[in-house]
C-alpha cells in the first residue's frame, strides 16, 4: 500500500528536526566545556539539511539531514590562571558557543517538530474520515 505523499513530507520534517534538537542539545550540554588547549576543546555540531522531491507529487519536498557538521569557529581564550586545565600562560580554552542563540534555537526546533507531529495527526484524521464515508 502507497503512503500518502504527506505522511513523507512530515515524517522527513520530524527526522530533521530531531536531528537538529539533537545537535542542540550535545552543544548545551558541552557550553562550558573547558581545555587547557584549542584541540582538546569541545567543537560545536549543526546538522546540514537538503530537500528532495517526493515521488508521487513534484509539488511536494521533504527534507532529508545530509550531514552532521563540525563548526569551525575557534575556541575561545579566557585567562584564568587558577584553573587546573590553564596553560603555561594561565589560558583555558572553551567552545564559541552562545547559550542563548541556542535555546533560542531549540524553541524554533521543537516548534517545528509540534508543527509536523500536528500536520500528521491532521493528515491521519482525514484518511480515517475519507475511509469512513466510503462504508
């Protein structure tokens, strides 16, 4: 049995955006990740979406996550000379990572994420309805 070219579209929506919730939370959970040098610090993930065309209608995209990527921000430097991970010059080394921005990402994210568990349960309705008239 075909699945209706919306259940794709939304169930590619929910994939995405749990991948990016994903992603968000790995980096708040690292936001005061510290090192006593820039390679040893914790680097931030965003996921990289694309969108394809669903087969039964050209009018229709989903989204698909083509790859998790690593931010090539540098860390940044803090003196703080009292820290055991200091440096010989009493620098540590923590993620270029802005808390804020983040949660604000992660509101958007699960937003999107209700939108399409919404647009499924919407789509499941009129199915159920549509099967109903036909008895």
């Amino acid at each position: 049995m075909a699945t209706l070219p919306i259940f794709e579209v939304a169930g590619s929506a929910l994939h995405a955006q749990s991948t990016r919730l994903n992603t968000i939370a790995s980096n708040l959970a690292n936001v005061e990740n510290v090192a006593g040098t820039p390679e040893a610090v914790y680097t931030p993930i965003q996921p990289v979406f694309s969108a394809y065309p669903v087969a039964a209608d050209a009018g229709l995209h989903g989204v698909r996550v083509t790859e998790i990527r690593s931010s090539e921000a540098e860390p940044i430097r803090r003196y703080d000379p009292g820290h055991p991970d200091a440096d010989g010059d009493g620098y540590i080394y923590v993620p270029d990572l802005d808390p804020i921005a983040m949660t604000i990402d992660m509101i958007s994210a699960s937003r999107s994420y209700q939108n399409s568990v919404e647009i499924l349960n919407t789509a499941k309705e009129l199915a159920l309805a549509t099967l109903d008239m036909n008895r």
